[in-house]
C-alpha cells in the first residue's frame, strides 16, 4: 500500500493507484473530461490537473500514479486557473450551438463550463465547418462537437477490438473519423455505439427515427404496434431522475398507450419465442450431427462483426432471428390475421437498447410476410424524449400490463437483457425437454456477472453440455480464437456485442463518467432484471401459455416451415 495526502486527507491506496482513483476513495472528486474509467485515461484535456507540492509542472491526475509521502493540492488557484484555461480552450473552436444539440443538458463540457464560470468565449480558434457523417443507420457523427477526449477511439479500439475510428489530420484539422475520412456506413464499424454511450458532448448520437415514428401515430390509416426490449425497463427510469436499475415495466406500457400506439405488445414475448426456436435448433444440431458450437444470433452488432471479421464462423451461427424481428414479422403474420388487419397498414416500432438495431431491420431476410419485419427502432433515449414530448409525468404514471397475447412473457425472456441471459434461458428450456421434466432448479448462476467471458459445464440428463459467454467483440475475439486454436470446445455459446450485454448497450441512457467511476450501470440494470425474473410466476419460456398458443394455432411446431419462413434469416460473408 502508498500513503499519500489528498487536500490534506490522508490515503492508503494499492500502488499504481492513479491520483484520480485515490482522490475518489477520498471522496475528493477531481474534475476529468477525457478519462472513463476502464477505458480512456489518457491525460489529454488537461482538467483533471493537480499540482504536486515540490513538483513546479502540474500534472494530469487520471495518469498519474500515487508516491509514498506524496502531497497532492487538488484546488489551488493555480489549479482553478489551469482548469478554466483548458474549458476555454476546448471552447475556442467548439460548434457551441448548445441549445440544438441532441446533448444539451447531459453535455460534460457544458456542465464544467458552468461549473467553471466560463462565462465569456475568450478565445477564438480556427473555426473550421467539417462535414457531418449521415449515412450510417445507427451512428450520426458530427465533428464540430467533438473535443477530441478519444473516449470513442478507445471504447472501439480496446473494448470492442475494432478501431473503425482514429484521429485524422493534424492541428485544427485533427478529426476522429473513420479512416481516408470515410462515413462509419462504409467500413466495417459494426454499428454498436459503444462510441455515443463514451462520447461527452454531442459528436456522436444515434440516427434519430422519433420524427417517423410520431408521423405514423398521427396518420389514422396506421395500426402502429410497440415493443420494448428487455433492458429499456430497467433503464428508462435515469431518464426521468430515478436510480439506475429501477425497474419501469408497468410504467413504460402505460406510456406506450397515452403517446398513441394501438397495441403494447413486448419483446419479451419474442425471447420466448426465440429460445423455442433456437433451443429445438440446438437440440437438432446435437441430436443429429450439425454445426457446433452453435452461437447465438440476436445481436446485430456481433453478427456484422462475425461478418467482418470472423466468416469462418457464419455456419455457426444459429440461423434466428432476433427476438424484436421475430415478433414483427409475428404482429405482420398471426396479429394481422387473427384481427383483420392488412399487414402494409401495421408499422411496428421497437424501442431498443441498442443502435445496431436500427441497421439490423434492414438487413435481407428481415421481411417474414413481404414487409418488413419493423418499421421503426427507437433507442431508449430517443423513447425518453418521445415521452417528454408528450408532456407525461413518467414517474407518476401507474403500473399497466402489456397487451394480450404477443405482451405475455416469462422470466426467460426478461433475462435476455443481461449478459448470459440468452444461455441462461436456453438452459430451462433445454434441460427440461431433455430429461422430460419439469426442472425446479433453474437459476444457472455460473453463467451470470459482468466478466467478459464466462464458462460453464451443465449435466442434462447424462448429457455434457459445454457453454460459453461472451460479451463485448473484444471478448468474442478471444473466445473465437480460443475455439479456432482447438484450445476450447463448447456446445454452445452466447454472444453479445456490447460489454454486460444490452442493459448495457448503445442507445440506453447516457451514464457520465463521474457517475461510470462509482456505478457499473451493466451491474445495476441486471439486478433489476434478474428481480424481475424471479418475481415472474413462470420463468421458462417453453411453459408461456401465449407461446404454447401461437405454436397450436399458427406455427404448429419449433422449427417448422412456416417458422423457418418467418422467423429465420441468412448471413453474408
Ligand atoms: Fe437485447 Fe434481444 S436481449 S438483443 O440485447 O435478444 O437490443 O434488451 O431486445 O431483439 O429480447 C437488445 C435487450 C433485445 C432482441 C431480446
Ligand atoms: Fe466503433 Fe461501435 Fe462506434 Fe462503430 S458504433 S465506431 S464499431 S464503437
């Protein structure tokens, strides 16, 4: 351990100890721009600066590490100074149009601005206008907003292995874009935004849809359907000033239904319907010999990385789709039939944790019935806006349930949100029709947590099941290699793009950093989820009534044709 002084305080922390880390044990909050813990701290915006007593320079304290008998001054006017100079020049050739912007008010450059009393734009920089990026489906990029902190370049670099974006250029020039300043639609980023949930100002934000989605709930010739994923519950709530990982279920149906939409259905019911189909694919693969280890697909971001950069696993693919695709081509197909309603009339709208969503809908073979299987993806920010837009009083709303019948899920679906979720809930299913039985012990534990990869071994009825969990690409990188070396062999494995899974995900509300360094927002939004699936009077998704109803009068059985035909999809290498 190192015993230093912080303000006068002293600390004991472990050596390497950034001088940041040690000042937040101390509670003694430092304030940093380009620092996430876990992913950036490169000491670039210089706010974070401290001064060291018998040390002249002072020094960037996320990159710092603790000395014995150090004495650290975290508010000297010297430091005050050094720390309103940085904000002002950041400012000087910022696009400070701060009441148009997607961040305004969750900005972290303009909270320290106030914070710092810049009250006046002392500087002017060389303003150069820089093309905004439109083309990708999922990510807008704007680089006048951008303060060059490299959060993004570091999320996507390190965490998710891809490096689809870097600095460009040099000077006033400098740029963080794709490489030959190419749009993020033509390289091979994989449309996570892992990049927006790191980005401190409004540079990056997903490619808004709540403009189409209000135009179809104010034309009357549309039967407009919703569905929220299951990790917007536990998430939309910090967008109304409520603690992270509150779970929301009844309050966000209820708002569903005074924004306008003609049914609130859930995707919950569609990881149901999912693992009916992906667990009876994983007992054929099995049972007669197919593609192992099979890998599960309802992650949009893994499947383009898998395109990318790992085709020789396409065939290990499960070939369903993911659970909000299968419940839009099941709204366009059974719900249209069973109530009249022509299927072009429906426009279905998915609110999402995730911005590869919104790619995802228009990939091929996401169009079961002819159109397609989702009009429309949401992210939960973009939902949490629609809501205010309405002038509803979430937090005051009461508790209201989905619609019958595509609205009714078990604790299996609900899981699906967290990473090993999916493998969690395949497992009910699975062992349950292989020994016949109806398993009360059912809650996989190994398979649960924030770890980037995870193992298990389940003995189902004399059978060995090996599973794997993955979650981040940078994690899935490594297991594939792994796999591919002959070094592990798994039956199964669950993988999910974004690190934590989607609780986690690029469109779920934005966490700043101050608040990253205390909370683990994928840690407090599971536990919400795994709350919720314990309260469930049914958590196996093979004993949902609804399930077991649309298979007796539509799909007659897991894998059938007709299931195939709707439910199914294809990969590209
Ligand atoms: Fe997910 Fe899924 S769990 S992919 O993370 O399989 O987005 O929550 O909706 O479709 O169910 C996301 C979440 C989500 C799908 C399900
Ligand atoms: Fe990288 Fe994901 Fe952002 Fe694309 S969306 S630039 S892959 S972090």
């Amino acid at each position: 351990m190192v015993s230093l002084t912080i303000d006068g305080v002293s600390v004991q922390v472990p050596e390497n100890t950034s001088v940041l880390e040690a000042a937040r044990q101390a509670n003694i909050k430092i304030p940093t721009l380009c620092y996430l813990k876990g992913v950036n701290a490169i000491g670039a915006c210089r706010v974070c600066l401290v001064e060291i007593v018998g040390n002249a320079a002072l020094q960037a304290a996320c990159v710092l590490p603790v000395s014995e008998g150090m004495q650290v001054k975290t508010n000297t006017p010297r430091v005050q100074k050094a720390r309103k100079l940085s904000l002002e020049l950041l400012l000087s050739n910022h696009d400070r149009e701060c009441l148009t912007c997607v961040r305004n008010r969750t900005c972290e450059l303009q909270a320290l601005a106030e914070t710092f009393q810049v009250n006046e734009y002392k500087y002017e920089g060389a303003k150069i206008e820089k093309p905004l990026d439109l083309l990708s489906p999922s990510v807008v990029r704007n680089p006048n907003k951008c303060i060059l902190c490299k959060r993004c370049v570091a999320v996507c670099r390190n965490i998710q292995k891809i490096g689809a974006i870097s600095a460009t250029q040099r000077g006033f020039a400098t740029t963080i874009a794709p490489a030959f300043d190419k749009s993020l639609a033509e390289v091979p980023c994989i449309n996570c935004g892992q990049c927006i949930a790191a980005c401190p100002t409004g540079a990056l934000s997903e490619n808004s849809e709540i403009d189409n989605v209000w135009a179809a709930l104010h034309d009357p010739s549309k039967h407009v359907v919703v569905q929220p994923a299951p990790a917007v519950r536990v998430a939309i709530g910090e967008e109304f000033g409520m603690p992270m990982g509150t779970r929301c279920t009844g309050k966000m149906a209820a708002a569903m239904r005074r924004m306008g939409f003609d049914k609130v259905f859930d995707t919950d019911f569609g990881a149901d319907l999912t693992i009916m189909e992906e667990g009876y694919e994983l007992l054929d693969r099995i049972q007669n010999g197919g593609v192992l280890p099979m890998i599960t697909s309802c992650s949009p971001g893994w499947i383009k990385y898998c395109e990318h950069f790992y085709p020789e696993f396409l065939p290990n693919l499960s070939s369903c789709k993911s659970p909000h695709q299968m419940l839009g081509a099941i709204i366009k197909s059974y719900y249209a039939q069973k109530n009249g309603i022509d299927p072009k009339d429906i426009y279905t709208v998915s609110v999402m944790p995730c911005t590869a969503k919104k790619y995802e809908k228009l990939r091929d073979g996401e169009a079961g019935t002819g159109y397609p299987d989702v009009d429309a993806v949401l992210t939960t920010r973009e939902f949490a806006r629609m809501i205010k837009q309405a002038n509803i009083d979430f937090v005051n709303l009461p508790d209201e349930d989905f619609d019958d019948v595509l609205g009714e899920s078990t604790g299996a679906g609900v899981i699906f949100g967290a990473t090993g979720g999916v493998m969690e809930a395949a497992l009910r299913t699975v062992a349950d029709v292989l020994t016949g039985k109806d398993l009360e012990n059912i809650d996989y534990t190994d398979v649960r947590g924030i770890a980037g990869i995870k193992e298990a071994s389940v003995n189902v009825a004399g059978m060995e099941i090996k599973v794997a969990i993955a979650s981040s690409t940078g994690a899935a990188q490594k297991l594939l290699d792994a796999v591919k070396a002959g070094e592990k062999q798994y039956h199964f494995i669950e993988i999910m793009g974004c690190p934590g899974g989607c609780v986690n995900g690029g469109g779920q509300p934005i966490v700043p950093a101050e608040v990253r360094s205390v909370l683990d927002p994928r840690v407090e939004r599971a536990k919400g989820l795994y709350s919720e699936d314990s309260d469930k009077k049914i958590r196996k998704s093979h004993e949902n009534p609804s399930i077991q109803k649309l298979y007796a009068e539509f799909l007659e059985k897991p894998n059938s044709h007709k299931a195939h035909e709707l439910l199914h999809t294809f990969y590209a290498a």
